[in-house]
C-alpha cells in the first residue's frame, strides 16, 4: 500500500542519513522507559549514564515488600518509598503486548521454581524480563544503582542561544535504610526524564479527612491482604487496582465497601465479582467521613468502616528538575510537550521525556519515543521549529478540551487519540514479529525513523 511505501521510504532515509553526533546523555530511572532509552541513545552512539534510586533494575516492576508506616497515604513529595505494587498485581495486557520490538517476551518454561508461563503473568514475570533485556544488551555498565537524582538545572552559561547543558547532581544512598551517603555533581549535553508517573499518590479532597482518625492509606501503601482481616473497609476508586485490592480483600475483611465515582465506570468483570461476594457492595462516591468512623455515601448509605484505601491514581512529579517554569504539571498535564515527549521551549531538544503517556502498549510506545529522542539528539532527526512546535501543542490542546477532555486525561493515548489506539490493535492482531515498527508505532515511529 502507498502508507506501506512511505514507511518503508522513511527507513531508507534514516539508512542514508549523515554521521551522527554523539552526545553525553543523563537518564532519570532504569525502569521499562529508562531501560528502552538507555537501549536506543547507545545504538544512536550516545554516551549514557542513567541513574536508578533502587538497588535494581524495572522500576514499578522492581516490588517493595516495604511501606512507609510513617505516611502510608503517600503525602510527602517525594515519596520514601518508590514502589506501587502490590503482591497479587498480573498483567492486564497479554505477554505479547509486554515486550520490545526485537526481544519478545516469551514464557520462560525452563527458567526454574520462579517462571510464570501464564499469558498474563505475575508482576515478577515481568521483572525478570526487564533483567534479562538489561542483560542481552549489555547495558547494565551504564546504570548507577542507589543513585538519586538530587537536582537537576541548566548549567551556565544558560544563553537561549548557545548549546544547553545540564547539571546533575546525585546522592547515593544505601538501600535498607535510604540513608545518604555521598553526593556528586556532573555536566551533561542532555537529560531524558524516564521516572515514570506511578509512585506519587494523588488524593481525593473528601470533607472530613483530616479529622477521621481510623486508618487511611493509598493504594501505593497496600502490599497484602492479611493486614486488614476482619475489618470493614472502604476502597475508593474502582479503577483497575481499586478493582483488583477490593476484590482481594473479600477473602479476609468482614465488608468491603468500593467508591466509584461514577457507575459508568464499572466493568462487567465488577459487576460479576459483586454478584459473587455477598461482602462487596458498590456506592457512588463518597461524601465524607464522620468522625464516628461513619463513612458516608454520595447515594446517602454510610457504613462505619476500619480503613479507607484511596485507589485514586498518581501524579506527574518530577521534584529534582528545575526549568525555571519552562515545563510544569498542572492537574496531570506536563506542559507544554510536544507529542508528549519534547518541551515546545529552547529546553528542546537538550531535555525530553519517555514515558509520559497513559493507556499505551508501554514497551512499543517507549521504545518509539526514545529512538525519535536519540535521533534528535544525534543530528539525523530534526524537530520543528519552537513555534511550530508551540501551535501544535496549542491544537492539540483545543481539540482536547472541545471534545471535553479533562486536563487529567491530557497524555491519554488510547482513550483520547483512537488514531493511535486503533494503529496498535491493529498490531496486536498481526503475528508477523518482521512487520514493520512504523506500522505498529503509528506517528511516534513514523517520526523516529525521518
């Protein structure tokens, strides 16, 4: 076909591009985002030093048994503790949708006592194959373990006109205690922020919080069950994790009491496990907590609950990078990137980020991004001018917001650009592991490879 033509025409253009130029890279986090930029910067030639606050590799894949008794509803800004899993997490994609282009994620029958051949595995399943990607392309010399990244600004000079540069700084800690040990400074070409948005809670605003002295916590503070055994509790949030530690609960709590927001939101997968559990009963909302430990409903029932678990999502936080207000997150929108991973500013395109979109098939859509950032940064790929860039973003912004888009949904992918959506259940139904990554990535491999 004539798109099948183009794609292939824009492979050969890359082939026959200049030299590249090679830069010195800082990624922030080696987890799937981090590990694909790492990936794609050193076969652009690029030299990469990435830094990883945790003792290993894949980020929210990497799970933390521990929790912040301190702060269990994960107020402070940065969290202490970076990890969201909880223990009984699986896949909600299949495996085949989990791996990058070139390295399928296939079942690892022969691998011993911890494999998890199933299609939708486990969270470790997934971890070790992040290890294994790490391992196969050698890219484990280029992490820094236990590494924080402290601050990151422009270093000087920092004329609009001259070639930007960053400074890092970092702070090693040790990995029991998250004590600093030692701090280093370093000057950088470029910086891709690859941290992922899945470790800052965000919090409801429910009248009566502050003043209900019951237990409260996110969900990025529930791990299992057993705590909560033979407690009434109340799940607020019926998203997919709402869902899911609601469920779970059933097994041990004496009532579990799950909050939607609104019924449109409820699955028919809900609508059966509440036909199944005589202890789960669905409420619309919640409109406050009483200081008798009452919750009270939107639908005007209330139940006198043990615990409250806000499974209420997460924020964009990035509490170390100082643009000078270039790049701020507002409701969930990182602004003003284009295609959500260049600032539309001069910042473009010395600092990028991978990883920022929701509802994505995550390792296809991160490798994307990070090939178009390293072919960027090398010369072969060359951005739109900052206004052009500028009204873009611009466009994007009011279509979104005349077709009722909430700012919360702005790097909503599969929800809110079907284009994009419909481009990778195309993919997924085709077996073929040759097709062409233009095919399957839609516009981000289409400009990754130009």
């Amino acid at each position: 076909s004539s798109s099948e033509a183009h794609s292939h025409q824009s492979v050969d253009m890359a082939t026959h591009s200049p030299q590249p130029t090679s830069k010195k890279v800082c990624i922030v986090g080696a987890g799937m985002a981090g590990l694909a930029a790492v990936r794609e910067l050193r076969r652009e030639g690029h030299a990469v030093t990435v830094l990883e606050q945790s003792h290993d590799v894949g980020g929210q894949w990497l799970y933390d048994p521990r929790t912040d008794d301190a702060d269990p509803l994960g107020a402070a800004a940065p969290v202490r503790v970076h990890s969201s899993m909880y223990d009984s997490l699986r896949l909600m994609s299949p495996r085949e949708a989990m791996g990058f282009s070139d390295f399928p994620f296939a079942s690892r029958d022969g691998a011993g006592a911890g494999c998890d051949p199933r299609r939708f595995p486990g969270h470790r399943e997934v971890y070790c194959y992040l290890k294994d990607f790490c391992d196969a392309f050698g890219l484990v010399d280029a992490i820094r373990l236990n590494t924080r990244a402290v601050r990151i600004a422009l270093a000087p000079p920092c004329d609009v006109g001259s070639s930007l540069r960053w400074q890092v700084r970092a702070v090693q800690v040790e990995p029991e205690s998250n004590k600093e040990v030692s701090y280093t400074e370093e000057v950088f070409d470029a910086v891709v922020v690859a941290t992922g948005h899945y470790s800052q809670p965000k919090l409801p605003s429910i009248d009566g919080m502050e003043q209900w002295r019951r237990t409260q916590l996110h969900s990025h503070s529930y791990r299992t069950p057993g705590p909560f055994c033979g407690e009434t509790v109340v799940v607020v949030g019926c998203g997919e994790s709402g869902t899911d530690i609601a469920v779970e609960l059933t097994g041990v709590a004496r009532e579990v009491h799950l909050a939607a927001r609104s019924m449109e939101v409820v699955s028919p997968g809900l609508s059966k496990a509440i036909a199944r559990h005589d202890n789960l009963h669905l409420h619309l909302g919640v409109e406050r907590l009483r200081e008798d430990g009452a919750v009270v409903f939107a639908d005007g029932s209330s139940a006198v609950a043990d615990t409250v678990i806000y499974c209420t999502g997460y924020s964009y936080s990035f509490p170390f990078l100082e643009t000078e207000g270039r790049v701020t997150v507002d409701d969930n929108r990182v602004d003003p990137l284009f295609e959500h991973v260049f600032p539309a500013s001069p910042l473009a395109p010395s600092l990028s980020f991978v990883g920022i979109p929701i509802r994505v098939i995550a390792p296809w859509f991160f490798e994307g991004q990070a090939r178009w950032v390293a072919r960027v940064l090398s010369g072969r790929s060359e951005l739109p001018t900052e206004a052009e860039m500028v009204r873009s973003v611009e466009a994007q912004r009011r279509a979104r917001e005349a077709a009722g888009v909430p700012n919360k949904l702005a790097h909503d992918i599969c929800g809110v650009e079907p284009h994009v959506s419909a481009c990778m259940i195309t993919a997924l139904s085709v077996n073929n592991p040759s097709i062409d990554l233009n095919y399957k990535m839609g516009y981000i491999f289409a400009r990754s490879s130009t």
